[in-house]
C-alpha cells in the first residue's frame, strides 16, 4: 500500500457513505487528509460519526462538514474551514464529486409490463398449478434471492402513478449532480488551493445509456456531468488539472436502494457481471486511489468503468 503525501488532501463532496465513504477509508490508509462535505439528519450522525472517528484513527487529518455542499453558502464554509487547515503547505491532490441528490420520478404514468404475468400463467398452465400458486413461489423465489426470477416479477408497484418530472425535477438534479462540480472546481481554483497536479473525479452510471424507469432526470444529469468533465480536461489541463469520471458498476449503496425498481437491477447486474457478484465501493475506492497516483497523471478527459466488466456481459 503506498502513501501520499502528508501534505496532500482530498475534497470529497458526499463523503458520508457508499463510494464517498469508501474513497475516504482508501485515501485515509494511504496517508491522505481528508475533508468530508455530507448532509445527513442527526439520527443518522450516531452511525456516521463513528466513521468518521476511525478515518482519524489512521492518523491523518480529517474535516467534516455537514451542510448543503450544493450552495455557494456551504462552498463558502467549507473552502473557509479548509483554507484555514491546509496553513501555507497542504494542497488538495483529489476532488471527488459523490452527491446523489436526484429525482427518481417517472415522466408519465406506468402500467406494468405485461411480460411476466403472461410468463407465469404459460407456466401455471403447464404445470396444472393455480396461478397464485406460481405467482406465490416466484415472489418467495425472488426475495430469496434466486436472481434469474428477475424477469418473472411484476415491476408496476415500484412505481408512483402519482407524481411525474417537472422543470423544477430537472433543475436540481442537473445541478446537483451535473454541474456543481464545476462550481466547487472554480472557487478550489479561484482560492489556489489544488496542487500542480490534482485530480478532479466524479462518478457516473451504466444509467447515463441504458434507460431505467424512472431514472431520466439523474440520467440527464449524468450526460451533463460527462460533458462539463470532458470540457474541464481540456480547459483545466494548463493549470494542471487532471479530470475524469468513473463508471461504476451497479454498486448496493443507500443511492441504489433509493432508485425504483432497484431490486430487478441488482438481480440483472450479478447474472451480467463475469464475476457473478456486484461492484462494492471498496472496488470504486481501489480505483480512486489508483487515479491519485503520479503513475495516473496522463489520464484525463476519460470515463474509466470499474465494473468488473459487467457492461459488457
């Protein structure tokens, strides 16, 4: 395991779980500071604050913020904060953009597809069984985990019939988990706070190609996010930027449980995947930290998968 400069720091905006959390305990073991912007309820601080804690433990420094990362107010506080840490020696090495702040909507109303009812009658046929009796052992089949039942389920009840995207939808998941990066990239910059050599991360989604039902505005979002990455590798490159996006594989984090639906992807993505199992933070954080590397610093403009190959099975 190598180990960075102890003068280096990582910015990481959504640090409180899944890949953000992950890329912190990485960062943290290889002897990075780390600053940590989240938003979390105080319930949720008695799980948190003991991971934070251990993150200290490794030695290195460690800031936390919990506040709205999305407004220039809370940009404002937290580049003050580590402007005042950082004294006249630390540079942040990383900006690793985590938010998952979007809207899982449907655009209109959703019936259901009606593929897996009719499969489950020819099969309740065939076999001289009620339906209800096949429609029983799938579900059971399903929710213990036989993946392949996956396209037996019915899908409408994940679904809300009742509220569909707005404008409004749109306009804050676009910016929250489009161009907000750019934001906090620019007043990093605008302070002189990133190294000669720092690195500009942030993570997209098979979601940014293939349409899931009801993930269109953080789809949306994810196109934006690629395209302001590709404008900032080239824009930034003189000032010693490098900036690249990561699509993970499908990852079982509280931002997945959140999607719609979620349960079918998992099911499809660890039959798909030449592994046979999911992407766990742990292997987006591998990556990360490979990305900080001196060995890294030809890569820019780049959407890099770690998935496993799972896009591809």
């Amino acid at each position: 395991m190598m180990d960075f400069d102890r003068n280096w720091w990582a910015v990481i905006i959504g640090g409180s779980s899944g890949f953000g959390l992950a890329a912190a305990k990485k960062l943290a073991a290889c002897k990075m500071n780390v600053c940590i912007v989240h938003r979390d309820r105080r319930s949720a601080m008695k799980k948190i604050e003991p991971e934070f804690e251990r993150l200290r433990e490794t030695g290195v420094e460690v800031l936390t913020f919990n506040l709205d990362g999305l407004s220039e107010e809370g940009r404002t506080r937290v580049l003050d904060g580590l402007c005042e840490q950082l004294g006249k020696t630390g540079k942040v090495r990383m900006l690793l953009h985590s938010v998952a702040f979007g809207n899982l909507k449907l655009l209109g109303p959703y019936p259901g597809a009606e593929a897996p009812a009719s499969a489950r009658a020819k099969i309740a046929a065939d076999a001289g069984l009620p339906k209800e009796r096949i429609d029983e052992i799938v579900a059971d089949a399903f929710a213990e985990g036989f993946n392949a039942a996956y396209t037996l389920v019915d899908d409408a009840d994940d679904y809300s019939n009742r509220q569909f995207l707005g404008s409004e939808d749109f306009s804050r998941t676009l910016h929250a988990m489009g161009y907000n990066i750019v934001e906090w990239v620019q007043d990093i910059m605008g302070r002189g706070l990133f190294a000669k050599d720092a690195r500009v991360l942030s993570l997209t989604s098979e979601g940014n190609s293939v349409a899931w039902k009801g993930y269109a505005a953080i789809s949306a979002a994810k196109a934006v996010l690629e395209s302001v990455t590709r404008a900032m590798a080239v824009e930034f490159a003189p000032r010693g930027l490098r900036a690249n996006v990561i699509q993970a594989g499908i990852t079982d984090t509280p931002a997945l449980q959140a999607i719609p639906g979620s349960a079918r992807i998992r099911a499809q993505a660890s039959l798909r995947n030449p592994f046979g199992r999911l992407t766990t933070p742990e292997d987006v954080a591998n990556v990360i930290c490979l990305l900080c590397t001196d060995e890294a610093s030809w890569i820019n403009g780049a959407i890099i998968c770690a998935d496993g190959g799972e896009r591809i099975g």
